[in-house]
C-alpha cells in the first residue's frame, strides 16, 4: 500500500473519531436534559396543594375494604366522603361479580349510578378510590369520572386489591379526567387494611395532603 495514501487517511479518520465522540456527548446532554424536565413537571404536580382547597373523598366498595381505606383518608385528610353506588347493586357471590366485573370491564360498560354529587365545582380536590377489578378501576367509578367535569381539579387514585396494585387504573383515570392533576396514588392489600393507619398517613403526608 502506497504509504503517502495511508498518512493522508489517518487525519481524515482522526476527525471523523472526534467527531462522532462529540456527536455522543450531544445526545447524551440531550437525554439527561428530557430526563431533567420529566422529573420537573413530576415535581410541579407533586406539589398543587396550599392547604386551604376543599376535599371530597369518593369510592365505590363492594366487599367493604375500599370504604375503610375511604373512611380512614376521610379522618386524616377532613373534607366531604361520598359512596358511588350502581342503582343495581353486584352480585355477593364471589364468582359470579368476578363473571360480570369481567364481561362488564370487556364491554367498557358505565352502570346508572344511585346516588349523584350536586356540587362537584366547588372540590378542588378529590380522591378516587376503588377495588381493583381486571386490573383497573371498576365500572361504576368509570361512570362517576365520566358524570362529572374534573378538569383543573386534583384527583388522587387510592384501591384495594390481592396482589396486582394500582394496574392500570391510574392510566384510565387519566384518560378520562384528561384536564386533571393526578397525583400518586396508593394501593392497600385487601387483607391488610384494618391496619393500614400508618401507611395511609406516610402517604397522605408524602403528596402533601396533610403535614
């Protein structure tokens, strides 16, 4: 090989080197940069409260174990506590509201709810909880968020459940309540609830309910 050629290609390859380098630290600069504003804007909902909004603490039980975690946020948090209930009540029998929970959560289905709120406008923030049924929130609770406009409102998804957390009930949350802030929410095993004090208040304190 022609040595004249050889030195004259090194430089080109040096250059090309630096310059793919530098191109790496751009995008990686670039990266770290989303990443940094991802984290802000997850910080700037963390922190929607001055102390002073209005609360309402709404849920829909069936077994009983969502209305304890709504009763013991009611204590902690104050404000007003409203049940969302179907005019048609679910079955008791295990089997069979596991059967329907799931042809109903397939269907998208919205039951006629009993019981309605005739002031939403003034809550400021509201708290949605539920037993995790197929791995979201459950039909009446979808019919609730769908009933009212939430929008500029603070929601704060909290559910029950044996094993499969929040799922993807915060998602759905979020599309139906597009205009909301919604911040973290909580998740309590159904077994664990009559001694889920502490938590409940670690959490509560933690997205800055209370102090």
């Amino acid at each position: 090989m022609n040595m004249k050629k050889v030195y004259f290609a090194l430089p080109i390859i040096a250059v090309f080197l630096a310059f793919i380098s530098v191109q790496g630290q751009i995008n990686s600069i670039s990266k770290e940069h989303s990443l940094s504003n991802m984290g802000n804007k997850s910080k700037e909902k963390a922190l929607p409260l001055s102390g002073n909004e209005k609360i309402l603490v709404a849920y829909f039980s069936h077994s009983g174990n969502t209305r304890e975690i709504a009763n013991q946020i009611h204590k902690k948090a104050g404000g007003d506590i409203f049940e969302i209930q179907p005019v048609k009540p679910y079955p008791n029998d295990y089997d069979a509201v596991v059967k329907q929970a799931q042809e109903e959560q397939a269907a998208h289905y919205k039951p006629v709810l009993k019981t309605k709120i005739e002031n939403i406008k003034s809550y400021d923030v509201v708290f949605i909880g539920y037993p995790n049924w197929w791995g979201t929130i459950p039909p009446p609770v979808r019919t609730f968020l769908s009933t009212y406009d939430f929008s500029g409102k603070t929601i704060v998804p909290f559910c029950t459940h044996e094993g499969s957390g929040l799922g993807q009930s915060v998602k759905e949350i979020s599309k139906l309540c597009p205009k909301s802030t919604i911040l973290n929410g909580l998740a309590v095993r159904g077994s664990d609830v009559h001694k889920a004090q502490n938590e409940v208040s670690q959490w509560l304190h933690k997205i800055k309910i209370t102090k």
